[in-house]
C-alpha cells in the first residue's frame, strides 16, 4: 500500500525550498505549508479510501493550493497573535491556571520559527560523511554543532568527553563466515562489505557491517536455525524438538527482538557462535524495489549493531560511574553485558547460501519460514548426523577503550536556573545515519536554532534547559548514560524532564510516542495544537490524524502512546533516574506493515536520498516531529506550573496492574496453593489514585502568584517519577530501577510494566522450585505494592 | 577521680524541685541555675585542680550563690530581650546575612522555656516501668507520650506501626550456661537474672539479661578465651597462636566493639557458640561502689543488647522495605543479619566460674587480662587435649514477628512546610531505660513541650519539625530504619537534617558530638550561646567548658567532634538516605575513663535512681543537652538560610584523604607496583574545596529577600549530604550508601571515613590475590574520588 505509492513516488521530487511562512497555530486554525519546490510532481490518482490513505500525501504538495494558502496562512498568522492568550487559556486552563499571554506568544514563535527547510538542510549537512563513534569526523561533526549551537545563541556550549569501551573490525583481517566442504575448505565466503550507494563511491571510512562487541573467534561448527533467537524460539528447539545447541553455531534472523537479547539466548544455549541475517520477510516490503530504487533492503545489505546486554550499565568497563580521567576501567573480560561469542551479521543474499547447505530437520512450524527461497531446516543435531557443510566463522572486532564527546548546550532558566529540561538525542552512525540518527539530529538542531533565536531577542524560559548530542548511542547509549552518571547527582535533583531525539522518523504514516504516563494530557494538548502533516488532514491538527490513523481503542479512544522501553538514550534518565521522559517520530502503519524497523536500518543505504526520495520529501513530518519534540521542551521549560498529569499515571497504574492480574490468573490454582494474592498492589493503586486526585484538585486553589508554593508543588510533580525508582534495582539488572516500567528482559527495545513481576512469573510452570518462585513472585508484588504506595505519599499534603 | 566523688557524694542528694528562672543567654552573658533543692549537700573539699575537677561541681550546688544569681539572672533576663537580634545578627552574619529579630527572640523563648526539672519529672515518669519493645507496656507509653504531645500543642501526633523481628526469651525455659564434668552433669549454672535494685523488687516483666535474636541450640563443648573478640584478636589466635576455634564455644569480653561484631568474628572462625562477658576491667571504674552504693556493674549485672550484623537493613525478615501488612517476609532463616549460633551475656560473677574452668595456654599478652581473678587461659585446643571442664549453652530465645510503634507529632513549616527537620529519638529500653534512652526521650519530651509552647503563642517555623519517638531500637533500630524505609521517597528529597536523640548523657564530664562536617558551625556557634553546666564554668558558655575538657588538639583547637558510626536511630537517615545528622550527649572523661560506655549499661541496674544519685543529679547536664539538640533543629528549622557550612566538609574531606593515605603509604612498595594512586581522590578534594569556598562567597550576595533564590542555595545545601550517597552502597554492605562515613566494619559503633577504600586495604597483606586485593583499592579510590568531585559539582552554579 502506502509502500508501493513512496517506491513509485519519491524520485519526483528531488529538492526543495521554501519561503513560506510557517505559522504555529493554536487549536482550531490551522497553517498550510506553502512551501516552494523547485521539481514537484502532483499525484493524482489516489486509488485507496481507506484511512491509510492518508499517509501517502504528505510526501507532495498540490501546488494548486499554494497560493491560497499562503494567503490564508498570512491571514491566520495575524489572527493568532490575537487569538494565542485565548486558547492557550484554555489549554492552561485544564490545568486550572492563567498562563501569561507573554509564554504563549513566545511558544507560538518558537514552533513557528521551526523550517521544513533548515531539517532539510540540516539532514543533507550532517549525513555527507560517516559520522562512527569515536572517529574523526564525529568529532568534527561535533565541533561543527558546538560551534552553530554557539552562534545560533545558547548561553553556553561544550564539548564533554569520555573513553569509553568500543569496538570496531580489524582493517586488516577482516570478518566474514565461509561455508566448509567436507576437506575443511572454504568453498564460500560471504561478503565483506556491502555495495557502496549510487553518489557514495569515493567515501572512505565506512564501516563493514559487524557486531559490535561481538568476541573475537574462528568457531566453525555445524549450522541451527534459530528463527528469531528469541527465548520462545530457544524453548520450542530445545523443549519441543529437543535440538541441542550447545557447541553449535546458531543463526537468527533479525527482527522482533534487540539483537543483544539473541546473542544473550544464543549464549545460553550453549551455542559458540551466532550469524545474524537479514530476511527479506523482515526487511522488504512487498512490491517495493531495494534502494537505490525503492527503500528495501538490498540483497547485500546488512544491519550493524552492538550486541551488549549491557542492562543499562553504560561502559561496560565502567559500570555504575562516567568514564572519565579518574575511573578505575575493568578488564575486557570482566566487561558489563560483552558477549562471550563471537556474532556477525550478514544480509540475505549470502543468508541464503548458508541456509541451502544447512541439513537436518524442517523448521517446526511455517511461523519459522521466512521469504529465502530455502528450506530453513533447522540443521543438524536434530535428530540425525551432520548433513551438508559445516560454517566457520572469522571474527576479528577489537574492543578499544575510545574517547566520544557529547555536545551540550544550555539555556539558563531565568527564575528556576536549577530546574532541567533535557532535549538529548544522539550524533553518531553507522554510516552516513541517513535515518538514524540524523532525521532527529537535525530536527535538535532546528529546535535549538529556535530556542537561540528566543534567547537573542531576549526571552529566557522560566527553567533551565538543556540540549544534548549524544556520541556512542550505537554502541550501547554510552554519551548519554556516562553523561548522566557523571551527573547524577545534580539530575536526581534538578532534573524535570528528558526528551529523547533520536531518529524523528521511522515510517510515514502517522506520529508514534513513546512517554511516561504523566505526560500523556501534555503530548496530546500538544498535538491539538500542532498542524498535521499529512496528505488529507491539511488544517487539521496533528492530534486528528494521529488519532484516526492509530487510535488507543484497546484502552480508550484516544491516539496510542507507548510505553518507554529501551534502545535509545532516555534509558539512563528514564530507567535509571527516574526522570520523567518522552520519545516521539513518525512511524509506519503497525497494522499493515510487517516488516521489522524500516529496511535498510543500520546499513550503509541510510542516506539523505533514501530520507528525500522516499520517506518525507517535504520534510514536514520532520517537522511536525520537531514541533512536538519542541513544544515539549518549551511547555515543560516555561510553564508556571510543571504540566504533568499525575491522574494519567493512576490510570497507567491500573491498567497495568489489571494486566499483570491477567496474566498472573492463566496460574489461578498456584495462586491459591501458594496464596499469592495482588491485593497489596490494587490498594496501593487505589490510594495512588485518590492522591493524584486530591492533588490535582488542590492545585486548583494554589496562589499562583507565590512562587514558593508553586515551587513547592512543581517539586512533588518533579519526584513523582523519582519515587518509583528503587535504589536497589530490579533482580540481577541494578541499573534499572524503575518499578513501573524496564526494559523487557527478552526483548530490550520493549517496555514492560511491573517487570519485577512479570519476570518472577516468567515460564513459572518450568520453575525447578515452585514453592520459591512463586515466593519471589510475592515478593515482587510487595515491592510494586510499597513503590505505588510511597509515590501516592509523595502527592498527599507536604505536611 | 571523678568516679570516687560520684560514689560518695551521691546518695546525699534524693530529689529536687526548681521553680528557678531559666534564662537562655547570648555569648557574653551566663545564667546560673537558681535552682531549689530539697536535700542538698555542699561539698567544700575540692581536692584537685586539675581540669577534669569541673565534672564534679555539676552535680551539686553552691547555696550561697543562689540569691546573687537569681538577681543577676531576672537582670539578664529582661537585658537579653534587647541584646538578642544584635548578638544573633552577629551570629548569622556569618553567612552574611540578617535574621529578623522574631526568629532570634524565639530562639531565645524556645531554648529559655526548657527546664531542668521537667526533663527530671519525664525521666521519673518514663522509667517507672520496663518498656521492652513490643510490650504492652512500651504501647501504654506511646500512646501517653501521643497525648501528651498533642496536649503541647503540636499540630498533629500519630502512632505508626510496624510488625518486625523481635525476640525474647523462652519464659518457660531459660537461657543459661552450665559446666559439665567428665560425667557430663552440670555442677554450675550461671544465673537466670540480675539481682533486682531496691525499689523495684515487684515490678514485673524485667526480661532477664539476653542476647537478642541469638541462635537457639544446645552446644556444648570446649572454652576458647578470645579476648574482645575483635578481628584482631581472632587474628592473633589464629596466625599467631594457631588456635583453631572450629567447634569451639568461645568467651569474649564485652567492650571496645559492637557485640555483634564479636559474634560475627566467632561465626567466621567456627565457634560454635558465644559467650559474652563483662570483665571488672571493662565495666568497673576504680574506686566505685557497685550500684545501689556506687555506679558501677554488680558482679551479677549482665549487659542485654541485640547481636545482629543487619548493616543498616532494618527488621531483618523485609531488608529494604517497611514492614508494613503488604510486606513480603523472609523465612527466619534467610532474614538479614541473624547468627547462625546461641549468644548469651552474662555477669563477671558467673564469667569467674567459667573462666576458672578452663585449661589450656595463659594469654598471649597482658592486654588479653581482665581484671578477675582468674588466668585468662585461652582455653583447650591450643596445644594440648582438653584440660578441665566443658560448658553447656542452654539458648530458647524465640524471635516473633511482633508489632511496634513509633509516635510522630509535626509542627508544620510556615513557608516551606516540605522541608523535614526530624529531631528522633527511641522510647523502648531493655528493662528501665534509666539513661539509655530516656535521659534522651525525657529531652526530647521537653523539647515538644517548649516547642509546642511556642506554637500555641503563635509561633510556627519555616520548614517542619518532625519528632519521632523511635520504638524497638535495641532490637537492631528497627523503628527509625522502618519508618525510614516507609518514606524514602519523601525524605530524599525534603529531608533537611536528622538530629538524633538517644540517651543524653553516658557521663557527666563534658559534650560529646558526633555530627556531619557541614554541621560543625552550628553546633559550635550554638555552644557559644548556651550556658555550660559544668562546676567551675558557671556564666561561662558551654563551649568554653568543652573546648577547655576536650580539645580536638591533633585537628584543630576547637572542641572535638566525632564522626558518626552506628549504633543508634541515626543510621538509616544518614549512612542510607544521605541526610546531614548529628548526635550530642554528655559523656565521660575520654583520656582517664577507660571503662567501656557507663557500666551498668542494658542492665536491670540503669534506674532513674542512678541518674539522679550519681550522673546528673540537677538535670542540668540534661538541659544543656536538650538545649543542643532543640538549638539545633529550631536553627535548621528557622534559619532563611540553612545553617551548613560546606567549607568545614571540605576540611573533613582533606583530613579524610590524608589519613586514609597515610595507611596506604605504609604499603609504598605495593602502592608503586601495582600503581595505586590516591591522586584523583586528592584533585577530587581540591575540587570540592573550591566549589565550596566559591558557594559561600556567592551566598555573601543573594538577595535574602527573594524566597524562591533562597530555596534555590538551600536546595543545594540541604542535597549536599545527598551527593555522598552512592545507590550501589559499599561492597556488601547495600544500605550503607555513604561514600564519606560508614559503621566500621569491624565495629558497629565507630565511623570510619572512605570506608570503601578503608575496608579494601585492611588486611591487605593477607589478601590471596594481591593483584585482585589492589585492584579494589583502586577501584574504591576511584569511586571514592568520582563522588567527591561529584558532590563539588552540586556547589558550583546551578547553570
């Protein structure tokens, strides 16, 4: 669908420019984009009625329209300066407060001041080279953003450094699998590097797809195939089918899961060498052409990526403290989350080969059959000898301790200079990081262009904010996590807010956020206010787009927001710091598009071409991300009183703890045997629900006007987030001490709510003790009971 | 010395009543205590001049000096409400800042309205009965100090309940130690309890002397003498002795460590059981009678106490979290801290008897002797086969989950009512409680009262005063370490200080304070302003008396100030939750009283009677103690700006670093081979030292009217304790999270500064792996010197 239409589509437009006048409208008026393109074709066949629809337009402009927008978007922007005190009083309002029409008008420059074009500016600038961790030219590049943000008119930029652990291939030994004949020779060896894309021929420093942190090693070994490594595939091989991996090499499609968690499954089966590949199931869409001609995979594309289970350790010779001049570094081998095997990753073209030669057994259901036109056995050591060739697997990667730089850049706060809110998202790529993570690099360097632009005409937000690029994130999120633990202990008390900037788009079809459930009411006033860059949404908000495109009907009509798992540098404030986080891009639709990620992820094939040609020609959605990531920042820096929502979290917390009810009763009889009951954990909900009720309804006759009464409210609503963190983190995983929310322990890209629980009851039917697993699993709902309660007295009268 | 005074001197003075003014005075000007005895004794012979003399003039009083001082004190009483706002100006100009004259007279009212007599009236009151926790009768005193403080006029008052680990003996069946001859009949027995003091023989429910939570068990076997029981002393048993205490039961003396500590040790090497003595040498001061007659341990007087090693984990069954009806428990055999083998205590009497017994090798040394008669022989298992007689433990101690009770009154805070001051203290006592606790809670009764007076003419603080009257302390601080637990959350971030008040005197010599550094100024500028109670310092303040007794000569010239270890409620709120505390008693004379503590300390023989006859006998010790503490939490409760001073942390830390690497560098060989370099750690210092010193010059110019710019600096010195906390506390020890202080681990009691890196190096020399043993010294000099520097950082500018 919507796939097809950009694979067609895209090589129409080729550049833009805009001198249009971009105006930030509150709810109700809303601006066109009358941008000017020098190529732009009109579309005129729209053969699908369907909601999807609409996803398809925002990567064109009907230029019959230009003109009577830009009149009407003249118009409206006269009108809004009028008009601004008064929605914004409203939207205030819900809060049961004024809000000075001083912070409205400014909030209303700052998101207008925002360009299509500078994104795209931006996006072609920062994606001309490799910008790898550690290299040359990241750090130019983080000079050169230094410098801008400088200019553009922060109070202060720097540059803050760290060495940290990282990993690249040896240039001269370089890493590939070979298929052996039954004389141990290497009759096949797979790629070296993928195909360079059209115009990137003479780059140099471009990185071969590796594993980073992948152990060195040349295992070779018969062959199984795991589908996508994930513990349930682990469970149906060994439990199932009884298929041994022990002393065997392992291969997994990519997909579904964080990669790490595949090579963690692998090791513990026993396996002593994983190969990751890219199937065409998971990494093309149908009916789309591979780049350069479309956005799919090519055959000879691979996915680089760390393969840490560094659960939120940051360094992993580090762990717990940044990696500065005076930190005592481990050894390798006592490393956090290093992985004892070596991995490679390789894409479907050589996965091909090495899946024909595989013997055994068929894979046990067609849920294992990806789109190779192979058998996908699962190889030998099933249930007979070794049938065809055995793989050896040549791994050279060396782990290096490498300095990064972050850049970090600052507003001070003009009445609370010690309140925080942080935009951070990462600089570093694979390769040129067409996607990741320079879609939200970009979009940061707009906002902060913005914010600067404010600040020299003499505003300053009522807090502190603060702007970050990240280095390292693709090396398991090391700026942003040595960053935060240098800093801990000025965050855990300052820190307001964290918004996460990393890719700003991974689809087209309609906004994704990602948020803690305190944030919710905010993002959504938010999106009611912001335009919607979607094809047949023109004048419409954000929020009807989103709303129509992904509607939340499970819980309620209202669009979907996610839970904050992992896989980007929130971890450490979110997971870590209790700081309350939000995350949010453009994303594909999650109803028809199957494919993991979007295709070419993390290969060499994320350019600035791939973004123009095929994702958001316009660059609108870009900035309709940078709008959101923006208002965020700006509501959280200037509003008098924090706009948090502590009723959402009441919701959050019941709905939650309905789920894990659920699931708990799928063992009703255990739960009567062992007398588990969940009644702690709904009273403590229950109370947390009347005190974030009663709180919201105090605040309603707090003095305005009394900054320190408003401070001291605006503290509780700070530690809200701070008081489901417990210092001593979740069983085995000390970094993540977030009671309500972590990481999936099977899948580190997903959130899980009340993990501690979810993980005692885990494959509890397998449990060699039941008596002490469902023990720990009382235990745990103790701990969630006294989280939920200590943060409910967190919101009662101060005294 | 002072000791033989006591024991003549005391009986003539029974009972007292006061109706005395007593006037609180600026520096400079000195009330006396024209106080009304009914029987007093003048003692004219002073025979010594030398300093220690003063301790004794305390406890009585010069008649003739009673109308001159009444005079000179209704004088001075009027002149101070004149003098008072310039004197406290003064003294709050140095932080360079006004103080409104209000918070000076109040001061003055609320230290002025404290009373010898009423502390002497509560202590009477609280001590008629035994207030073991968990009793009925420690519920009937919390529910009376309930209403009474409400009756104060505090604002509210509540009682909070925990259900934790306590434990009693079996009444049915006693504990005691027998020795068996060859035919294994017990031809001894010690004793089932403490002869009971006269005036109490029909008082029920004296629990008799035990060791709280000990293991039950019945072993028997061989006597091993082991000194203290400290590391030391089973090092030299074992290295140099080559003892083997395997199967062993062993006899330590009580003294110089905490108990649990000993039984740790004894576990560590093997014994089987432990024995727990007091030796004259220890708990007898020379030349004075046994009490009734004299104050010090009749020989059938055993110390109670509790031998846990929780490190800071509170109710042993919930480490971590309250113990409230959602909290999961433990089994008793998993829970924190509990010994795995039978402890009992018992009097020198019966210690005599079993000592006597004993065959085997004489002592290594004379510093292993004790004072009774006995040969102190180490016992069998040294170098020859059983000699004399084995012994028998007969242990049936139960532990039960039993519920306690703190009361928790609050005066809320005018302007920052989230701001905690807690001022706690614990209420229950191993039998009578007669000094420890309630010479404290009997101050801190005073306290509420004054406090309460105040609030009902009107008056309210700044910030919150919370008081706590702890309940089963002896029982590990079981209620503050609970309540502690219960909000965290809360107390993280409001917490200001914690003032500690268990028992306000252990000797009548002169002021002990252990503090946190940032403290050090208050506590000397209030001991400028509050008269000292000593004979021969009369209308001289408190700090002369102390500077001129105990002089921190090898520092400083300035009164001494300790370290804070353990051992009492301020625990949890300062070596976990990094909240800035302080502890003041008057206390003995250290350089010619060597006892250990007082010597009927936990024994039956600890009566309001001994108070009054032999301690403190005008309660005035007591007054100037309550004066301390109640100084100290209306000055942190009152102040616009909070009285801490970063700069004396500094020199703490400086002190720290050069005295921990003054251990190190007696491993200089080793320190170069292994490249153990403690200069970060020194830089770390340099840093802070700075960042201090810059904070409070920028203090000099904050606008003190601007509220919101005010809690701005004093958010920044209330967290300033905070950044010394490390969420992954000390290795092993989680709840100790201080990176600064912590319990010893070798003694409970006493503080050790850089104790990571202390605890790493001791023994060094013995460590298997040297490499690996250096390695975690660096590693603790590192986390050490990250801390240091990031505690600095929260000084600097906010942004």
């Amino acid at each position: 669908m919507s796939k097809e239409y950009l694979a067609e589509s895209v090589t129409t437009v080729s550049a833009m420019e805009s001198d249009g006048l971009s105006v930030f409208f509150p709810n109700g008026g809303y601006q066109c984009f009358p941008l000017r393109h020098r190529q732009l074709s009109t579309r005129a066949q729209d053969n699908e009625e369907t909601p999807e629809l609409w996803a398809k337009g925002t990567r064109q402009m009907r230029t019959n329209r230009n003109d009577v927008c830009r009149w009407l978007g003249a118009f409206i922007s006269v009108a809004t300066f009028f008009l601004v005190g008064f929605v914004i009083g409203w939207f205030s309002g819900h809060s049961g407060h004024d809000t000075k029409g001083s912070t409205v008008s400014n909030r209303g420059k700052f998101l207008n001041e925002m360009k299509a074009e500078n994104i795209r500016a931006y996006l072609r600038n920062f994606t001309q080279l490799p910008h790898l961790a550690g290299t040359e030219q990241n750090l130019r590049l983080a000079k050169q953003i230094e410098k801008e943000w400088k200019d553009f008119g922060l109070d202060s930029v720097e540059l803050v450094h760290y060495d940290v652990l990282l990993s690249y291939p040896n240039e001269s030994n370089p890493n590939y699998i070979a298929i052996l004949d039954e004389n141990q020779t290497e009759v096949f060896n797979t790629s070296l590097y993928e195909v360079t894309p059209p115009g990137y021929e003479n780059i140099p420093n471009i990185v071969p797809p590796y594993n980073a942190f992948s152990a060195k090693g040349e295992p070779e070994g018969d062959l199984v195939y795991v589908n996508y490594g994930r513990t349930e595939d682990f469970h149906k091989l060994h439990r199932e089918l009884g298929v041994n991996c022990t002393g065997k090499i392992v291969i997994a499609r990519y997909g579904k899961i964080f990669r790490g968690n595949k090579v963690k499954n692998a090791i513990l089966a026993g396996a002593k060498g994983i190969i990751l590949f890219s199937d065409p199931a998971d990494y093309c869409a149908p009916g789309v052409n591979v780049y350069p001609d479309g956005w799919n995979l090519p055959g000879g594309g691979a996915q680089r990526g760390n393969v840490l289970n560094l659960n939120g350790a940051g360094d992993p010779l580090t762990p717990g403290y940044p990696a500065k001049e005076y930190a005592y570094r481990y050894n390798t081998a006592e490393g956090a989350g290093l992985p004892k095997i070596p991995v490679h990753p390789i894409g479907y073209h050589d996965a091909e080969k090495l899946l024909k030669n595989m013997g055994g057994q068929a894979p046990p259901d067609k849920t294992w059959k990806g789109s190779l036109n192979v058998s996908y056995n699962i190889g030998p050591g099933f249930n007979g000898p070794f049938a065809k060739s055995k793989v050896k697997m040549h791994i050279h990667t060396n782990n290096e301790v490498t300095r990064i730089y972050n850049v970090i850049g600052k507003i001070r706060g003009a009445s609370e200079p010690d309140r925080y809110i942080i935009l951070g998202g990462h600089r570093d790529s694979w390769v040129f990081g067409g996607i990741d993570p320079t879609t939200g690099a970009a979009v940061v360097h707009e906002i902060v262009r913005s914010a600067g632009k404010l600040v020299k005409q003499g505003w300053r937000p009522q807090r502190t904010i603060i702007f970050a690029s990240w280095d390292a994130e693709e090396f398991g999120l090391l700026g942003s996590t040595e960053w935060a633990e240098e800093n801990a202990k000025v965050l855990q008390d300052r820190a307001v807010a964290y918004i996460n900037a990393d890719s700003s788009i991974e689809g087209n079809y309609t906004l994704r956020v990602d948020c803690t459930p305190s944030l919710n009411t905010l993002v959504y006033n938010l999106a009611k206010q912001i335009p919607s860059p979607d094809e047949g949404f023109e004048s419409m908000p954000l929020y009807e787009s989103w709303h129509k495109k992904d509607n939340w009907t499970e819980n309620r009509d209202a669009p979907r927001i996610s839970k904050l798992g992992s896989g980007s540098d929130f971890e450490a404030y979110f997971q870590r710091l209790g700081i309350a986080s939000a995350r949010a891009r453009y994303t594909k639709n999650r109803k028809t598009d199957k494919y993991s990620n979007y295709p070419v992820y993390h290969s060499v094939y994320e350019t600035f071409e791939l973004v123009e040609k095929f994702y958001d020609p316009r660059f609108t959605q870009m900035l309709a991300v940078a709008q959101v990531r923006g208002g965020l920042i700006f509501e959280l820096a200037d509003s008098p009183l924090l706009p948090f929502d502590c009723k959402e979290y009441a919701l959050a917390l019941k709905d939650y703890a309905d789920s894990i009810y659920r699931l708990a009763k799928v063992h009703q009889a255990q739960l009567d045997l062992y007398r588990v009951s969940f009644d702690a954990l709904f009273s403590g909900v229950e109370n947390f629900t009347k005190a974030a009720t009663d709180f919201h309804e105090r605040l309603k006759s707090i003095d305005m006007k009394n900054s320190l009464q408003l401070r001291i409210v605006n503290d509780q609503l700070k530690n809200l987030e701070r008081a489901f963190i417990d210092p001593l983190g979740l069983p085995g995983r000390p970094f993540y001490r977030h009671i309500i929310f972590a990481p999936s322990s099977h899948n580190k890209y997903a959130g899980e709510s009340f993990p501690g629980i979810y993980d005692a009851m885990f494959d509890i039917e397998s449990a060699e003790s039941p008596v002490k697993a469902w023990d720990e699993v009382k235990r745990q709902i103790s701990i969630a009971a006294y989280t939920v309660q200590a943060a409910a007295m967190t919101l009662t009268e101060v005294a």
